[in-house]
C-alpha cells in the first residue's frame, strides 16, 4: 500500500514552500518518522519525516519545486523492502572504477582489427553529481553563504554525500564555482544595465532575503508609518539586576537580561493603550486581548522573528527562557514555522549591535514596533545637578492610520516610566 508523503501546515499567512533536498533517494529503505525531505518557506527551514516505513517509491516534488499546503511530494511503499538491485547498484559502479582508471592512465584501449592507430582517451569519471544526494543543514548553510554550486565540488562523504570539510577544502583551494545569478521574476522589473568592476563580487539574494526586502517594502507602502522617539534611564533597572542575576540564574537556570523588563513593560502598556496591540483588516480593526510579542533574532540568513505566544501569562524567569531557547534555534536554523506566526507587537534591539538611534520598520499585519538601543552614559539634568546616566533611546514606530499620535507617545511614555522605576511591574502600578 502507497503512503502518501504530504507538505504539513507551514504557519499562518505562509501558503507554499520550495523544496530544498531529499534526503533519500526513490527505492531506498526509510524507517517511520526519519526525515525524508527538506522545505524552504520565506520564514524557515524545515524537515518532512516519513509517515510510515517501508520504501520511497516514487519522488513527486522534485528538488527546486514549490509546493503548496497538503500538496503531495511523494509516495512511500509501506512495508516494503529495498530491492536488491537498488542496494547493489552503488557497489557495481564503485568497482568498475578502477577498470575506467586504468584504461584512463594507459591513454589506449585495444582494437579489434589488430591495428595500432591514435590512442583513444575514454570519458574522465567524474564525481557523481552531488545535486543527487541529499545536503546536511550545516552543508546547506555554508553553501548558500558563499553561494557555491554544490555539484562542482568533490564529495567524500557516504554515497557520494557532500560533507563540510569538502566545502571547506573547495573554499580554501579556490576550486569552488558560484552558483549563477537566477533569473529575475516576470513581475520584477529588470535592472538597469551596468558594467561590474572587476573588483567587486555579484552575488544572488537568498529566497529569505527577498522575502524580507518584499514584506518591508509592502510595510513601508501600505502603513502610514511614523515614529516617535523617548529616551529611558536604564539605571534602575542595572542595579536590580546586578544585585538579583546570581540568585536569578541559580533558581530559575536562566540568565536575567533586560529584554524580559522590556517585555514586561510592553505587556503593561499594550493592556493600557489597546489600539497599539490591534490591526487593520480591511475596513475593521481587529483588537487582541492577548499579547503576542515577537522577539527580532539577528541571523547570518537573516532576520527573523520568534513570538512570545500569551506574553501576558508567563512569568519573567519564562520570558527570559523562552527568549534564549529562541535566540538559540535561530542560529541553528531550527525554528518552525509556528515558532513566528500569530505576533501582534515586536521588539526589535539594536542596541546589541551598537545602534544609538534608528527608526524601525513595521512587521504588518502589526501596528507596532518597539525599537530598543545602546545604552551610553550621558550627562543628564537631575534635579538642579548634572549627573552622569545610564540611558538608552527607545523608538515606536506606528501604523498612524490605527494609532493616534497621543496613544503613541503615551504608551512609549508608560514604557519609560515602567522601566526607570522596576517595582511598578512588580506591583502593577
């Protein structure tokens, strides 16, 4: 009996999904839940297991195909075994290796008619094309950082497999092609012509990378975006956690950072100014009851953001944890498509890279955006005495279309106030 092997839900408002790479090749043996075929969405990367264990009967969905939700990638047949011939064609062609290596090196093979004439070379063997073999994640992602053509480098690995020392090698050595720029989409316009300095290196977008330029472009186009700066004495907050982080860390096995304060405080403030937390669906405004808050996570892919699914009933040590499990995937390119879907407000932090001031982008469907900075010491006015502080820029940028510039300024305000005296998310004050 066929067992149909099926693209899963992929996340809210994400409809297809191109396939990257099987990692199984039709007529060999897979077992339950082993994973089978890897997926490319515009927000992550994910693995397909087998439904059932037998033998990949047939590939639908070919490498490079997109798919849509519940589309069919191909069919296992349950129960079955391996068929002998699919097990003892590696080995055929391994030994007859040698026999093609040698009539290579003696540069001749014999004639029937007895007679010498010119020496006739016979085909080079070549490494099997590594297109046909499935790629590790880690041999993926190193791929497609240097934009490599994998079918161009040497493969060591098991069954002709790429490993990531045969990438590595084919970096140092120089030996590694780059992939050819694809094609630009019908609907895009095609780019003015240019003449490339010989100096200067082309390479292709990756499909996260347009899919980001294309959502902040639609955000830019579509939301009456604005921005209102404040800036927050983060001192408060410094000492509390300087004076708590060892006993923080020892009952909870997390570390404290500022994030979960900043959290906390959005949490408070979006139960105060509603609208803030709401979105626009056509001619109506949708409000939550809920605070989903995404977390923007920095990756060498890209930028992505993981939500803190109902915020409003997890405790500071779970935030904290939650946020550094996150951080965590993300590096590892092992977020689900659920893990980013449904936020209604995020937080975005420059400020672990150094930004003193920027103004960012809306993440639609969501109104808001809290953008958090470096902390610098400034001399600041307390009082009728200067003193040196500890301070931080924080920008909102709001859909102007939802939010009211008063509701703007005064959710950012109720943020500072909450963050420069701490006790008052304690006491909800």
């Amino acid at each position: 009996m066929s067992v149909e092997i099926k693209v899963p839900v992929l996340g809210e408002s994400v409809s297809e999904a191109t396939v990257a790479s099987w990692m199984k090749a039709a007529g060999e043996t897979v077992a339950a839940d082993e994973p089978l075929v890897e997926l490319e969405t515009d927000k992550v990367t994910l693995e397909v297991p087998a439904p059932a264990a037998g033998v990949l009967e047939q590939i639908v969905a070919e490498a490079g195909s997109v798919v849509g939700v519940d589309a069919v990638l191909g069919l296992i047949a349950e129960g079955a075994a391996a068929s002998p011939a699919a097990d003892t064609a590696p080995q055929k062609a391994a030994d007859s290796a040698p026999a093609k290596a040698t009539q290579a090196e003696t540069g001749s093979v014999e004639s029937g008619s007895g007679n010498s004439g010119p020496p006739v070379t016979p085909p080079v063997q070549m490494p099997a094309p590594v297109a046909a073999a499935p790629l590790s994640p880690a041999v993926r992602r190193l791929v497609e950082e240097h934009n490599l053509d994998p079918a161009k480098i040497t493969a060591s690995g098991k069954d002709g497999r790429l490993t990531k020392a045969d990438v590595l090698a084919a970096i140092d050595s120089g030996t590694a092609r780059r992939m050819a720029a694809p094609a630009a989409a019908p609907a895009a316009a095609a780019p003015r012509p240019r003449t490339d300095d010989p100096r200067e290196e082309r390479v292709p977008m990756s499909r996260l990378r347009q899919v980001i330029a294309q959502r902040l472009k639609e955000a830019q186009n579509n939301a009456a975006m604005l921005t209102t700066f404040n800036e927050v004495d983060m001192g408060a907050v410094m000492e509390l956690r300087a004076a708590y982080k060892e006993d923080f860390e020892k009952n909870y096995g997390v570390r404290l950072g500022f994030m979960g304060f900043f959290v906390r405080a959005v949490i408070t403030a979006l139960r105060e100014f509603p609208a803030v937390n709401a979105e626009i669906h056509g001619t109506d405004i949708v409000y939550k009851p809920f605070s989903n808050i995404g977390v923007a996570v920095g990756t060498p892919q890209g930028l992505v953001v993981p939500v803190l699914k109902d915020a409003q009933d997890l405790s500071l040590a779970e935030v904290e944890a939650r946020i550094t499990t996150f951080g965590q995937q993300a590096r590892d390119g092992k977020l689900s498509p659920s893990d980013m879907a449904g936020g209604s407000f995020t937080i975005s932090n420059g400020g672990v890279y150094g930004s003193l001031m920027s103004t960012p982008i809306l993440n639609p469907p969501q109104s808001g955006i809290l953008g958090m900075h470096k902390i610098q010491k400034r001399p600041m006015a307390i009082g009728d005495k200067v003193e040196i502080r500890p301070m931080m820029y924080l920008a909102l940028s709001y859909d102007h279309r939802i939010i009211d510039g008063r509701e703007a300024v005064s959710f950012l305000v109720r943020i500072k106030e909450l963050i420069e005296d701490p006790r008052r998310l304690l006491l909800g004050v």
